[in-house]
C-alpha cells in the first residue's frame, strides 16, 4: 500500500475530529497528503535572547526565564492577563487577552521556560503578547534548532489544531511509518547526476530540520521534483500528440515572401521579429502540425510576424486566416495588411459579423474554390459555413480573449489540421507561460522596434483633476487626442455605468470646445465601431470609454491615457490600456488616478507602472502579488498537478532547469517506454490521478 492509501484519522494523535478538519480546512487526508503539507516558515531557536537586549523591531525572539508575578488587568469590558518575566538582565511584560483561564492553570511562576514571540511597542515599554511557552525541563519535541511552522485555519487553532499540533502529528507518522516507510520517485542515477537529496531525507528535513544548509537542500530537492514531474508531463504528452498530429509541410521559402522581404518591407525588422519568423519557419517544415504562442509585449510587432508566416502559407500553395476578438481589430489588421502587400498578388478579405450578405457569398466562393489566400476576421470565420479550400495556416491574435475550443474548432477546417499560430500581448513570465501553455511551444519577441518613446507613467489623486485637465488641453491644443478609461466590472456594473456616464458628461463640460464620444460595451456593435472610427479618423477628440478598447486598438495620435480608478484594475491590464498610447512618435502619458486612501497592494501596482514599461518585469510582479492563479487566461489551461512547494514565480529558475532534464530525458526515450524509465511513468501516473488546484497554489 503506498502513503495515499493510508486515512490520517488513524495515525496517533488524530482522530475523526482533527482528520476532519485537516480534510476541510488544508485538504489533508492521507499520509501523502500530510508529508506534503509543507510548513510556511522556519524560526530559529538556537538563539537566546536577553531580555536587557530586546528592541521592538526585532522579529521573533526567544527568551529564557522565570515569572516573577500575574496580574489580571481590567479596564471595562477588556481584560488581559500581564505576566513579569525576566531572565536576570531585565524585566518584560507578557500579555494575554484570550484563554486567561488556561493560563492561570497551567503556568506558574516556579517552573523555568523557554518563551517565544514577538516583542511590541506598548505605551512605551516593550511587552511580547500570546507568546509560545515550554518548560525548560520538559523533552524538547523538535530535534534540532529549528521550528518549523504551518498554517492553520482559525477553525483548526480553535479546535487545537495549531501549528505545534501538527508538527506532533507529522512526528507520528514518521515513527508509524518507520525509516523505510517514503518510497523513492526519481532513480538513483538521477540524484546522483542531479546531486539531490533522498526524498525520505527531504521530506524529514523539510518537517524537522537540523540546520539551514541541509534545509535548503531539502527544499531544493522536493521543488525538483514537483517541477520536473510537471514538465516530464507536458513534454511527454507534447510528444505523443507529435506521434498522432501530422501537419502540412512548408517546404518552400517562395516569391511572394521573398518580394514582400526585399521590396515592400516597412521597416527594418527587429531582431526579435526576425528571430521568431525562423521559429516558426522552422516549425512549419518539420511535417509536424505547428502549436505555438508568440509573446510580444504591446507593440512589439505581432502583427508583421504574422504576416510573414501567412506569406509561407501562400508560397506553399495554401491558404491562411488570421483570427482577431474584435471587428475594429479585425478591420485595422484587414486594412494594415492591404497597406503592406501592396501589388502583391495576394487576395485577402474581411470577415466579420457585419459584413454583407453579397459580399460575404463572394467571400465564401473564393474561399472554397481557393482564391483567397488570406482571410482576416473575428470569430465569424469559425463558423461552419466557412469552407476553405486548403487552409494551412491559422493566426490567432490576442489569445486570452479567445478559449480553447476556438482554438479546437480552427483545427478542423482542414483535413490536415492546420497550423497553428497564437499570438498574446499579454505578458506572462517564460516559465510560467511554458507551464501553462503545455502544448504550445512559445516564442517571444523581447524587443520594442527601435525610436519608440516610452509612455511616461503618472499616478495623480483626484483632487488633481484641475491641473490633470490643464494637462489634457495642452496635449489637445498640439493636436493629438485623449483616452478616458473607466473601469467596468459586472458585480458591480450599474455604479461604474453611472460613473463612465457621468465622466462623459463631465468632460463635455470640462472641454466644450472640443468632441467627446462615449464608447462601453453595452452600445449595439454599430454604434460602438462608428464611434471608434470617428475617433481613429479623429473626427472625436477625446474618448471616454471601458476597457473595450483594451484590445489592440491602434490610434497613433492619441498621447494621452487617463485610467480613473486605476486601483481597480490589475496590473496587466493597466500595461494593456497604458499599450493604447505610444504608438506615434510623440511623447505620450499614462496617467492613473486613484483615491488619496489606498490599500498596500495598490499603491505598490500604481508603482510598478510608473517604474516600468517592460511588460514582462510587469507579468513578473503581478505573478508576485496575486499567485499565477489569477492572472489571464491561466484557469482554463491550469497545471498538470498540485505545486505543494515550489513556486512559478519565484522558482523560474528551477523550471527552466528541470525542463531541460526532463528534455534531455525524452530525447533519448521520447514516450517513456524504456524499463529503466518506468519509475518516472509510475509516478506521472500516481500524480495524475490528483488534479491541479489553482488556489493551492501561493
Ligand atoms: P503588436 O505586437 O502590439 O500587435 P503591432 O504589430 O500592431 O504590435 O505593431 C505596432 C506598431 O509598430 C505598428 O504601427 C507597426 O507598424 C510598427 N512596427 C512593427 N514592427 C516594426 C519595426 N521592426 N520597426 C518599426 N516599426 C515597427
Ligand atoms: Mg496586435
């Protein structure tokens, strides 16, 4: 039987009561489960602390020594407990305001004890609140110096499931389990090779640690594995999808790509531009279908990468379509890509929503007897009465906006599934992307085309709105226009309606002398897309919308972004709307307005935007401050499995590492059918049988 069949309720010290609450509360309920309940901290006890010494700023401390006396205090309703300790150098006040009954009956001012807590600031004087007491002469539970701590519930605590009654618990099972009782997951060569610790020693370490150094390896070695599991997974399964998934080969690097590189180019493509039409160059020749996300940051130049793979498309004799959430988006990409092919001998239409019924039969028929190379459009060009001929290539722009089944649905137009293309310009960290887009391969363009200006970051208070205003005009008067964007959520979707309403009105009144248009998204998408043209054409001088205009929207003119309530929105979607500006050779502005009165968490997003433009630094601290789980797109991708300790933020290193090893292991072996190789496959196979769980993840 291995751990995970074994209930914790029977193991010493447990109980139905706590294996109950252990289940609910921390989703522990088999001896697997409680070894990987993992402590969130350590604290070193092997220094004593002198009471004479003691400063408030110092974090937890452990002192040695006696009570002199215990007064009950009381002040009205509010009653503490104060007890005098001191350990010879001086005297501090210890305080409890809870279970005072519990204190009065089992501490003592006879017996010697080893305290442990916080030292405060308190009218003055120094005094240490609920602190951890053990008598000195009673057996100390935790070898070694350093203490382990868990988290717990308010539920748990209350019921005596603190973190001392877990480590006890824990403590028991290894004495139940004995010293051969932790089966080993990776081979013996590969701890060797990898220099890793056993995993029994891990997982006693990680409980019940001797010093830091062997700590730190402990935990090295449990990210390890966790990490390389997770990408022996993806990597496998990428490759097992290889075995099934022909693809269209691309073989020829043909006229229309090499005319359009040497006589139509625009602008000299950046590095990075160059470097990712090879990726997919090289992809799209193998004989394999293609699946790959291309990360560029807002104006990276997304747009001419994809371009040049559909020109592959077109020299291979096959058609291609490029996919965009919006039909504003669709028809910039629709007249951007014209511009560029110029007299190319290409045909490329617009598919969208509101196109013609005439126009859309003709679109129709090309498309079917393979006279349209190049179809661009929204979701309309998924659905089933679109038929193309030989379609080999398909580009999906903004990938978060669309799921998976969008996805899916592209593939089959084609009886060779066609190539796929994603592109995001939503910044995710590397590591994390390669985690969670398991199956795609990911390209990154990390480079801006040169002379942009970065777009100047500033985080204003309401009470500014005179000078903010002044500002606004300036910017009018040179000609260029103004984004005013208000936050709409759905819960609480009838205030920020008033309050973008009440914008618009307020800014007519603020700028007569110039147009102001609204733009939301409960507007009929007629209405919406005449007022966003007007304002492309810059008929309209200021807009005053929600984050519809979130998405890819190019107005190069416009310099000026004013977010209202930017606290309310997360920091990747603050990089996607500070994206609307800086798109001209002006200086632009990004300005974020926000209440005097902010939370921690806010302050520090509205920093980091006027610290940085770079979307991946920004990708990097959102992932910091609210746990990959939250951030676009991921819940529908998800994990393979539980991460218990390592961290895709903070371990990216550990990813990349253990992606590489598992890589290397797969070239060799690429399904994993070797015998040597069977411990791996087990234990895949042992995971798996655990789903992922995004709030588990910290
Ligand atoms: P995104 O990656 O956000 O989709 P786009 O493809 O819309 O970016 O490109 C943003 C702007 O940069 C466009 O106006 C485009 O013409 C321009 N651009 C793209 N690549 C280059 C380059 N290599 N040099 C100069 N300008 C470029
Ligand atoms: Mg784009």
């Amino acid at each position: 039987m291995s751990l995970s069949d074994h209930n914790i309720q029977f193991l010493r010290g447990v109980g139905p009561r706590y294996a109950n609450l252990l289940s609910a509360e921390a989703e522990v309920s088999t001896y697997e489960d409680l070894l990987q309940l993992y402590p969130y901290k350590y604290v070193d006890r092997s220094h004593i602390y002198a009471v004479r010494d003691l400063r408030t700023d110092m974090p937890y401390v452990q002192l040695c020594g006696r009570f002199v006396s215990f007064n009950l205090v009381s002040s009205g309703y509010k009653q503490r407990m104060v007890g005098l300790f001191t350990d010879g150098t001086g005297t501090v006040e210890i305080v409890w305001f809870k279970g005072i009954k519990y204190i009065r009956d089992t501490v003592n001012t006879t017996d010697e004890y080893m305290l442990f807590g916080k030292p405060n600031a308190y009218g003055g004087r120094i005094n240490i609140a609920h602190p951890e007491l053990e008598k000195t002469n009673s057996a100390q539970l935790v070898a070694g110096s350093i203490q382990a701590f868990y988290n717990t519930s308010e539920v748990m605590k209350k019921a005596g499931l603190n973190s001392r009654t877990i480590s006890k618990i824990i403590h028991s099972l290894f004495a139940e389990i004995g010293p051969n009782g932790i089966v080993e997951t990776l081979p013996a060569y590969f701890i060797q090779r990898y220099n890793l610790m056993y995993r029994t020693d891990a997982l006693r370490t990680i409980h019940f640690p001797s010093d830091t150094p062997t700590l730190q390896r402990a935990r090295f070695r449990l990210k390890f594995e966790e990490l390389f599991y997770v990408q022996l997974n993806i990597l496998r399964n990428k490759n097992i999808n290889h075995t099934k998934s022909a693809g269209v080969v691309f073989s020829n690097v043909g006229p229309l790509l090499n005319r359009f590189y040497s006589n139509y180019l625009p602008f000299e493509p950046t590095n990075a531009q160059k470097r990712v039409v090879h990726e997919i160059r090289d992809d799209m020749r193998t004989g394999r279908q293609m699946n790959r996300l291309v990360q560029g940051d807002v104006g990276s130049g997304k747009t001419l990468v994809a371009l040049m793979a559909m020109l592959i498309a077109c020299d291979n004799g096959f058609q291609a379509c490029l996919m965009a959430p919006t039909e504003i988006l669709a028809t910039q990409h629709f007249e951007g890509l014209k511009a560029m092919l110029k007299d190319l001998p290409v045909r490329v239409e617009l598919l969208i929503g509101s196109t013609k019924k005439r126009l859309r039969e003709g679109i129709l028929a090309g498309l079917a007897d393979g006279s349209v190379n190049i179809l661009i459009g929204t979701h309309a060009l998924i659905e089933d009465t679109v038929v193309f001929a030989r379609l080999g290539l398909a580009v999906i722009d903004e990938q978060h906006r669309f799921g998976v089944e969008q996805r899916a649905r592209l593939w089959r137009k084609a009886a060779v599934p066609p190539h796929i293309l994603v592109m995001t310009a939503t910044p995710i960290p590397r590591t994390l992307a390669m985690t969670i887009y398991g199956d795609l391969d990911v390209s990154v363009i990390d480079e801006l085309p040169p002379g942009r200006k970065p777009v100047t970051t500033l985080h204003y208070f309401h009470n500014y709105r005179n000078s903010l205003n002044r500002f606004i005009r300036e910017q009018l008067q040179l000609g260029r226009q103004a984004y005013i964007v208000y936050p709409l959520i759905e819960e609480s979707e009838r205030l920020d309606f008033k309050n973008l309403t009440e914008g618009f009105e307020y800014m007519k009144d603020a700028f007569p002398e110039y147009k102001v248009c609204m733009v939301h998204g409960r507007m009929k998408p007629d209405e919406k897309d005449a007022a966003m043209r007007d304002f492309v054409s810059g008929q309209t001088n200021i807009m005053v919308a929600t984050t519809v205009i979130e998405v890819g929207v190019n107005v190069p003119n416009a310099s000026v972004m004013v977010i209202e309530s930017a606290e309310r929105f997360g920091l990747s979607q603050l990089h996607q709307l500070r994206g609307r500006v800086g798109r001209g050779a002006e200086q632009s502005y990004c300005i974020l307005m926000t209440d005097v009165k902010l939370a921690d968490e806010s302050r520090k997003r509205m920093q980091i935007m006027t610290e940085t433009n770079d979307g991946f630094e920004i990708a990097e601290a959102d992932l910091r401050l609210r746990g990959p789980g939250s951030i676009d797109g991921t819940q529908q991708s998800g994990l393979p499995f539980s991460l218990h300790i390592a961290d895709l933020a903070k371990d990216a290193q550990i990813v990349q590492y253990t992606r590489e090893i598992a890589q290397e292991l797969l070239k060799a072996d690429s399904l994993l059918q070797a015998p040597e190789n069977g411990i791996f496959v087990r234990r895949l196979a042992e995971l798996s049988k655990k789903k992922a769980d995004w709030s588990m993840i910290s």
